[in-house]
C-alpha cells in the first residue's frame, strides 16, 4: 500500500485537484440527470483537451534516456518516518518481507498515540523486535488546564517505561498543535506549555519528530498560477482562518529548538522548506540539535535536482532517510531512484500527485550512507548512551 492508496482508503485525501468550470460542472450535472451525457464525457478514452481535467493529466517522457533500476539500497537503510500503516500480523509480516527485499534495516513507527493506543500499537509491532521501533504521541485533550504539562509527562512516562523511544509525528500546519485525534488549537511549539514536555524529552533522552507547516503550494491561491495544484488542492490550506503562514510556522520551528538546546528535534519532510533549501540550511547551521527527515519530498525536489544534490552534500550529516508512504516495494524503489541515479524525465504521479517529472540526485556513496543510516544510528545511538547514562 503506498500513501496516496492509503488516505483514498482512509477518506483522508479530500477532493479531486482539479476542478472543471462552473457551467462546466453544471452542464454534466444536467447531462448525467437527463441521460444525455456526451460520448466524449462518458468514455474516457475519447477525452479531448477541452474535455480533460487537470487531475487526470498523465503524461509519458519520450525521451530515451536510460532508466535505471534500483531493487535495493545501496546501503542499509533506517527508516526514520513511517506509521502503523499495516493494522494485523499478516501485513506487518509481509512489511518485513519487503525490508528484507529492499534493504530497510529498521522503520521507525510514528504512532503519534498514547494510552491504550499507543500499548496495542506496540504490542502488534514488538513481535518483530529491531525490525521497528515505536515513538508516541501527546495528548493535548488538557491543554487549556494548568497541570497540561505535568499530565503530558506522566504519559510520557509511561509510555517511555511500556517502550517508546522517541515522540512523533507531532503535527502544527498554523492552526495548533496535533497528535493524531487530540488537537490544542492556537498553541504551537514555542508556546510556554511546552517548555516541560520538551525538557522532559531531553531529560529521558527521547528524540521529538515535528512537522511544522505544508509544502508552499498548499498555502498559495489554487487558480492558474499554482504549479503544484494537483496536490495542493487536496490539502489546500489557502482557505483556512486564524493559521500562521509556512514562514511563520518555520519561524516558531526555529525558536523551539533554540530555547530548548538539549532536545532533539527531526523536522518532518525537510520542515517544508524543499522550495527554499538554503532558509533550512540556516535552520540548520543555528541549531546543533536539528536534524530534517527527507520523508515525503521527494517529489518536490526531484524537480530541481542539481540545487537538492548541492544541499545534501553540504548538510550530509544532518539528513535522515524517511518515506511516509506506506510499504510497498515500489515505493521504497523510487526513493532508491531519486536519491542514487542520474536519471532524468521521469513520471511517478500516482506516487507523488504532482504533474511536472523527476530526476535523480545522483548522490556519491558517502552522502548515501549518511542519509540512509549513519545519521539515524548516531542519533538513535546518543539517545541509548544516555539512557544508559541516566
């Protein structure tokens, strides 16, 4: 199953991206209830420009150009950002085939669940032990009450004691913070209710995945001039109230991790900034304790590969591997592809829903090795070390 089968699956993907006009629409509303519907509309093959919808564009690369095949990794390979995408033991079973086939030494669960969720999620997924590891989530359903904190970090606890090893994926697109169901609206990270979780994580040595914002498009107006429209319709957030902007939110990212120098932060999907690479390398440079999972961004920045090769090598050891998009083969391959060949003008829309092409990076094996395991070893190794040490 990859990402996007998943949130058509779990109704989570929303309307289609693009829209035909008004009279357009209204038209085929009539047709379809006079039964006069045009040949043209009902058979798709017989689809004309005037007639084809933005999202069923599928184009094909002409070109030929070599194609490169990636079955396995060229190392082995820490996913960083994956969730309980598998719900029973045959498909978590089948899971670890595909690791086994395509050289994932270890996925990372994000579970972003406490209590009774949190236990069963472990329970499923510890049958496999090393194989994958289990991160919790917070529980923001008290964050108006003045023990917020010190509630949070008892569950925190007990989680840590039942087996979490990390804090993730906690979600804030500008209208709060998020942890699967439990919502704090209007709080993001820097707000100072935070400041005991996140000096609780540094104290029990557990790492805290955060996703601030959404890609760039998401946030733009949905007409003509928006190149990612196809995907950003689907989570548009241009038409919601009371959010701080991706730049805001990148902003409170910044000032999170700098008041909190001990924690570590994995900013999710390159912290949304894979339009503006060098604003995340500043990121970067000023705060020693953040990492940026590449999860999910693939797309974004296959499409301007030369500038994403550059920014690899310069941050090589601040990246970590990450896929977000459930656990089929093909999925973990086109990752492979990116990241490894020099390939270029290739298509993976159902993959990813954009409609511009792809090319790979091309990365040397030193960059490779960082990003798909050395990084995520070194930091889940210190969190060990001082567990340990505690």
């Amino acid at each position: 199953m990859n990402r996007r089968s998943f949130l058509k699956t779990s109704g989570a993907l929303g309307l289609a991206a693009g829209l035909p006009s008004a009279a357009a629409f209204a038209a085929a509303v009539q047709d379809k209830a006079a039964g006069t519907a045009s040949p043209e509309k009902s058979q798709p093959h017989r689809q004309t420009p005037e007639t084809l919808l933005l999202k069923d564009y599928r184009p094909q690369s002409i070109y030929k150009i070599p194609v490169t095949e990636i079955a396995k990794a060229k190392f082995p390979v820490i996913d960083m950002h994956s969730h309980p995408y598998a719900k029973t033991a045959n498909q978590i079973a089948a899971w670890v085939r595909n690791m086994d086939e395509v050289g994932i030494e270890k996925t990372i669960i994000l579970t972003m669940a406490t209590g009774a969720e949190f236990d069963r999620i472990y329970k499923q997924y510890a049958v496999h032990g090393e194989r994958f590891e289990m991160w919790c989530g917070l529980d923001f359903s008290g964050y108006k009450q003045p023990r917020f904190a010190s509630s949070v970090v008892r569950e925190l606890k007990r989680c840590r004691q039942t087996g979490a090893r990390g804090v993730g994926e906690i979600h804030d697109k500008g209208q709060g913070l998020r942890s699967g169901k439990s919502r704090a609206t209007g709080m993001h990270p820097d707000d100072a209710r935070m400041d005991a979780v996140f000096e609780a994580c540094a104290e029990m040595k557990l790492p805290f995945s955060l996703h601030v914002a959404d890609p760039i498009w998401m946030y733009q107006k949905m007409d003509k001039t928006n190149d990612g429209l196809m995907n950003a319709y689907s989570w548009r957030l241009d038409n919601q109230l009371n959010i701080v902007g991706l730049s805001g939110m990148v902003d409170i990212l910044g000032r999170t991790a700098k008041r909190h120098p001990h924690t570590t932060f994995i900013a999710c999907h390159l912290a949304n900034l894979d339009y503006d690479l060098s604003r995340l390398g500043t990121l970067l440079d000023s705060n020693p304790n953040l990492y940026a999972d590449i999860s999910a961004r693939y797309a974004e920045t296959g499409a301007t590969p030369r500038a994403a090769a550059q920014f690899y090598a310069k941050y090589a050891d601040r990246l970590v591997y990450g896929t977000d998009m459930g656990f089929d083969k093909p999925m973990y391959r086109v990752t492979f592809r990116i990241l490894e060949t020099l390939d270029e003008h290739f298509y993976e829309i159902d993959q990813f829903d954009y409609h511009w092409y792809l090319n790979g990076f091309g990365l040397p094996n030193s960059t490779l090795k960082q990003v798909y395991h050395d990084n995520a070893a070194k930091l889940l190794a210190a969190r060990e070390w001082g567990a340990r040490g505690a």
